[in-house]
C-alpha cells in the first residue's frame, strides 16, 4: 500500500508539472512546429526596434491603401506584449510554414544565390514601403539596411529564409519564373518599359488649373514659374515598370508636356514634362524585371496557400487565440485575456520537469 501511495504521488508530480509547462510550440501545421522559442526571439526582437515596428506599420498602410490601424508590440503589463500582435505575428509564422510546405511539395529547393538575392528582396522591399508611406505622411527613420543591421542577426535569418521560399513558390508558377534566361526574355520584350524617364511633375487641384499651367508651359514660361502657387512641383526618375503614371506619357517626346491626367484617386490632376529618357540596360534592369516576374505569379500563388489553408491540420495554443482557416488565414486573439495569458519574454518558454 505504501509503494502505490508513493507511486500515486509521483504520477500526480509528473502530472502538475504538465499543467503548468508551457507547450514547446506556439503552434503545428500538418505536424510541423512553430517553436516557441521562435515567437518569443521574434517578439523580442521587434519590441526592440522602434524603427522595424515603424516599418511594419508602414507596410500595412500601404497594403491598405492609406488606411491602417496602430497595433503596439508591448503590452499593458511590465514585459508584456499585445495579444493581438503577438496573433499577428503568430499567423505570419503559420504562413511561412505553408510557404515552406508548399515548397516541398513542389520539390522546390532554396539556394545560397537565393538567398543571397532574398537579402536583397528585403532590403529594397522594406526601403520602398517606407518610402511610399512618407509620401503619405507616415514617417519612418532609417532604411531597409540600416533597419536589418540594428536588428539580431537570427531574426534576420529567419526573414530572409522565408523571403527566399516564397521567392521560390512565386517563381514555380508558369511565367514567374527568375532565371537568367526569363530575365533576358523579359528585357527583350519589354524594353520601352525599362527605360529611366526623368520627369517634373505639377499636382493640381482641378483639371482646369492643370490645363491653365499646361498651357502657359507651351507658350514657352518653365513649368515651375507656371505652376505658381496653383500647383506642387517635384521632380525625380523611375522607368514606367516601377511608376505606373509613366506608361500615360510613353509617346509624349524629351522636353514635351502631358495633357492633364487624374492622379490615382486623390481627385487632383497632374502634368507631367518628360526631362530625359535613357535607355534600359539588362544588367541595370535585372532587379525590376525579378520583382515584376515574381509579381506575375503572386495571384497563383495565393490561391494555392488559401486552398492549403483551408485544408490544412493546424493547431494554435489556446493562449494565444484561434485559428481561422477561411477567407484569410489568420488568428484571432482572445477578446480578454486573463492575467495568466499575459505573455512575456520568460513565462513563454518552454519549462522541463525536474527529474526524480
């Protein structure tokens, strides 16, 4: 009797300490972990860098046309974070799974020249987003560089890798392919719109202040002077490929001027005087045309992981929130989570029961 009491004690140990240990991952997919240690490395990697939680505020905002809500990394109490960013996040990861099997089901591999490239991507992918955003008024500090650089070299890693596989999948699909060979294909076939066009650009409130100032230009008064104060004047350099605006003045000539043209949906109209044109080069052109090839297989893409979401066996750690496979694969946090599902950066990680 003694012996089964002592045995009955030990088993509830074991069982106690099974209560109270936290899961080794925040979440599986098809079998697969996502650590979580990962999560936890990442979240305290980004509650770090002001100008990466910059960035990825940007980069919403212009994934939402102009419109985008503030998510914190931290949360309320001391050494916390926010549920519904850490859910964010999580659903990120969940996704660089489906990415990575998706992958492999199409015995797809990855590279050191792929990821070496996928470096790149991200690079110019975070500089861009942040330059697009300033144009709107959300200032970051910094550049894609100088961003990665400040941040710890593992959670870049981890990044770049899943820039990299999704490269990969992206160019599996017919005609997104990045090879030497589909580059060159591409420059032949498209070299009006790789051209660098260097122009001013006057932003008008109507299309009758535009025409006013379009046709003070023709009667020979430079374009800055015309546009006065009934206009904003800049200037720059891009080919068609990156400006979408650009390909409306493809046959207005060097030193000519554009009729008024409605600027994206802001209700104002530009004119557009064309400074130079120089012509494209393949080796110049290279990163434009990969990002436009990969670009041209997103929408297949996509589909693909939606229907691998929808069928996939995934399991989230209730702290954490629920999994929703339909529409947009993602979780949703808890309404109120209770104190116990604070998360910090040590209450996360995984605790081993002591032995005996």
């Amino acid at each position: 009797m003694k012996r089964l009491a002592v045995l009955l004690v030990a088993i509830a140990a074991v069982v106690a300490a099974a209560a109270f240990a936290v899961p080794s991952n925040a979440a599986t997919v098809n079998g697969a972990g996502v650590s979580q240690d990962t999560l936890n490395a990442d979240l305290a990697a980004i509650s770090g860098s002001t100008a990466y939680q910059c960035y990825l505020y940007a980069n919403n905002y212009v994934a939402g046309g102009g419109q985008a809500t503030y998510v914190p990394v931290t949360g309320r109490g001391q050494g916390t974070y926010n549920a519904t960013f850490v859910a964010e996040w999580l659903s990120k990861l969940i996704n660089g799974q489906f990415i990575s099997q998706l992958a492999a089901e199409r015995h797809v591999t990855v590279g050191a020249a792929d990821v070496s490239a996928a470096t790149g991507d991200l690079t110019n992918s975070i500089t861009s987003t942040i330059a697009q955003a300033s144009q709107s008024g959300v200032s970051c500090a910094g550049s894609g560089t100088s961003i990665l650089a400040a941040m710890p070299a593992s959670f870049v890693a981890r990044q770049v890798q899943m820039q990299a596989t999704a490269n990969a999948v992206l160019a599996s699909e017919p005609g997104a392919g990045i090879s030497t060979a589909d580059i060159a294909r591409y420059f032949a076939a498209h070299k009006a719109s790789l051209a660098t066009t260097c122009i001013t650009l006057v932003e008008t409130s109507s299309e009758a202040a535009a025409a006013a100032i379009r046709t003070q230009v023709l009667a020979g008064t430079p374009i800055a002077q015309a546009a006065g104060s009934n206009g904003s004047v800049s200037s720059g350099c891009a080919t068609p490929a990156q400006a979408s605006i650009l390909q409306s003045v493809a046959d207005v000539p060097v030193g000519g001027i554009s009729e008024p043209l409605p600027y994206q949906s802001s209700g104002s109209y530009v004119l557009i005087q064309i400074s130079s044109r120089t012509p494209g080069t393949i080796r110049g052109s290279a990163s434009i045309i990969r990002r436009l090839l990969l670009q041209s297989g997103e929408a297949r893409a996509a589909a693909a992981l939606a229907l691998a979401a929808r069928h996939a066996d995934v399991s989230v750690n209730p702290r954490y929130g629920t999994w929703t496979p339909k529409g947009s694969a993602s979780i949703t946090p808890p309404s109120s989570p209770p104190l116990t599902a604070l998360l910090s950066g040590t209450a996360d990680k995984p605790q081993t029961a002591a032995a005996g």
